[in-house]
C-alpha cells in the first residue's frame, strides 16, 4: 500500500509540472480560492484601495515564510502589479511585473501589456497582446478598465544620456517591461533620436518579436544622419538578420517553436542523490533548448548495501519559472542486480543572472519495470552548467 501511494503521489506531482505553468504552483502560502476571487471583484468593481491592501497583505505573508522572498504565485504577483498600474503606482508596477515574469507566470504577457496600456504605451501593449492569454475572471472586463485609468505616465527623472544607460542595463538584467517603459518614453519625448531605437529594438529582439523588432530597428536606421554611414552599414546587416529571424519563426514548424527558434545550448550536470538505504553521485549531459527544454545522457556511480553499482539512462525536462519537471528511464546495473526504470522528477532550479548555470534540487523516482523490484526515491542536489555552441566553436 505504502509504495502505491509513493508510486502515485509522485506520478501525479511529476504529470502536473510538466502539465501546467509553474505559476499554477505556490510556494510559502497556499490561499484560499474566495480570498482570490473577493479580492478580484474589487478589481472589476474599481475598489481598488481594497484590492491592494488584501494582495500586499497576501504577499506579505507568503514572502515572510521564506528566506528567497520567491515564495509567491506568479500570476497572483501580477495580478497584484497589475492592481497598482490601475492605481498610478507605476514603478511598483512594472518591478512586480518583471518579477512575476521572473518567478513564472502563465499571464504573464497579459498584465504586462495591461501596465503599458495603462500608462498610455499602446504599441508596446498590442505587441505583447499577440500571444498573451487572458485570464478568465477578467475576460471581457479589462477593456473598459484600461480606458477607465489609462493617463500619460512618466518614470523618468534622469538626464537623457543616463536614461538611455538605464534603459539598456534594465533589458540586460532581464528587468523587460521597465525596459520597455523607459524606452516608450524616450522615444516619445525625443522622437528624432535614432540611437533610441536601435537600442530598444533589441529587447524585442531578445523577446522573438522580430517584425516588431526589425521595425523599430528600421526606423532608428532611417534617422541616422549621413555623417554615421560606416555605423549605419552595420545596423543594416543586423537588420538583414533580423528579418532572417523573422521569416524564420513564421515559417517555423510546431516543435521548433515549441522547443525555442534559438540554438540551443550544451548542458552539463553534476550532482548528488541519497535515499534511505543509497548514495549517487550523478552527471548528466545534453542540450537545453531557449524554450527551457533540456534532454541528456544520464551517468551515476551508486553506493549501496556496501556495494558499489552504475546507472546509465536518459532523460527530458521541462522548466517553468524556478519550477522543474522531467521524466526518464534509467538502467542500474550491478554485481548481483540489474534494475530498469521508469523515472519522473519534480523540484525547483535557481538559474544565475548570467543565466550560464543554474542549482537545481529534485526529488527522483525509480518505478521498476518488473513487479518483482521494489519503488524507491532520492532526493538530489548539484549543478548545471550551460555553454553557448557558437561561443564554443569559434
């Protein structure tokens, strides 16, 4: 019965990570579905005071049961960022909409397009709109929200040089819709500035909106005085690659835009595991895809019973947010024992800022496919490293 349950709970736990967004998860603090939907009737009902007071008392409390300050829902963080653009809080907005995008967030599009529209940006909004999902407690309400509390917002108090460095060092931090923010306002109080556009074209870029991309691109290029034409030159190029990009992702196939249009990088993997009555010490190798798809080769040396063993075996993962889940066989082979399994993961990933390696902790299930064996676990803990091929081959 015990191995049943076992069996079960981590079959179900590894099918709902790979099955939904990590923003569908909370850590810290689980509330209560009506608490939610009271505070999101003082949303749609223009209560807004009530709203942010119930949301930062919600956050609040999730983020004081952890060290991380992670500890809350995506999309309840957005919802939340999304409460204070209605309210002309604009920079706790956009910090919180880029945080919750950060965290993991199946809305997460939406409510940044929502905080731009807010603040008067429109293009910007439309463009994330293309593939955003609407949430569908506010379906058919947000519309009218946007017209109610849209104004002329500014969040710039820096010269202009310094707001262009500022702008340019939010996109690299991975701070987005600050990014886009400042650069919507650069651009509207000095429209005949072409470095303005050069620069913002390339935080849709990095996002894979290249038509978008290679438009403001265009039009940075079309305002550059004559004097820059050696500077000019090479926007143009990068240009022509731009739209390459572009052409390629409309004419991409289902699973090249399910696993990411950018090459992928080499992933490599060392770690430790321990269950009641084993110790591992694993490796993995492989490829982690722009989407945050990975595949690799499995290796582990095991201690156990005062034996030593090895285990080859081959996985896939999926990662949302800081949230991770994957499944695999793996072959453990022995002395006296040979043992082949079925093996889902779930657990959680730290990516870096560079995003060049990541701390993942997993909890590993080992689902024999021969009754007569028995089901085991471990939890594991170690590091992956991720190499960029170009960089590599060069």
């Amino acid at each position: 019965m015990r191995r049943t349950a076992l069996i079960a709970l981590l079959t179900l736990l590894s099918l709902a990570a790979l099955g939904q967004s990590a923003s569908g998860l909370l850590v810290g603090l689980i509330p209560q579905k009506s608490d939610i939907n009271a505070i999101r009737i003082n949303i749609t009902s223009s209560k807004l005071e009530s709203a942010l007071e119930r949301y930062t008392q919600l956050i609040d409390n999730a983020e004081s049961q952890r060290n991380t300050g992670q500890g809350v829902n995506g999309d309840y963080l957005a919802e939340y960022a999304y409460s204070l653009a209605l309210h002309h809080d604009f920079e706790a907005a956009l910090m919180n909409i880029d945080r919750a995008r950060m965290v993991g967030t199946k809305y997460g599009d939406f409510y940044a397009a929502q905080v731009l529209a807010v603040m008067g940006y429109k293009d910007a909004a439309q463009q994330l709109m293309q593939q955003a999902k609407v949430p569908e407690w506010i379906n058919g309400s947000y519309q009218e929200l946007t017209e109610k509390y849209k104004t002329t917002a500014s969040i710039n108090r820096d010269a202009p040089e310094k707001a262009l460095k500022r702008a340019n060092k939010l996109a690299a931090n991975r701070q987005t819709v600050q990014a886009i923010a400042l650069f919507e306002e650069l651009a509207a109080i000095y429209p005949d500035t072409y470095i303005i556009y050069v620069d913002y074209s390339t935080v849709w870029e990095s996002l894979g909106y290249y038509a978008y991309a290679a438009q403001l691109l265009q039009k940075g290029i079309d305002l550059m005085p004559q004097e820059q034409g050696e500077n000019k030159q090479i926007f143009q190029n990068h240009l022509a690659k731009v739209n390459e990009m572009k052409a390629s992702f409309e004419n991409a196939s289902w699973l090249k835009r399910l696993l990411g249009l950018n090459p992928p990088k080499l992933m490599m993997y060392v770690g430790a595991s321990a269950a009641k009555d084993m110790y591992s010490l694993n490796g993995r190798m492989g490829l982690y895809t722009s989407n945050k798809f990975s595949a690799s080769l499995n290796v582990g040396i095991n201690y156990t019973n005062k034996e030593f063993s090895g285990s080859i075996g081959i996985s896939g993962y999926k990662a949302w947010g800081i949230f991770v889940g994957g499944i695999g066989i793996t072959d453990m082979f022995g002395k006296n024992a040979n043992t082949l399994s079925l093996t889902p993961s779930v657990g959680l990933t730290f990516l870096s800022k560079s995003q060049t390696s990541s701390f993942d902790i997993m909890v590993n299930g080992y689902i024999p496919f021969s009754s007569e064996q028995k089901f085991s676990y471990s939890i594991s803990v170690g590091k992956t490293i991720y190499f960029d091929l170009n960089g590599l081959l060069k």
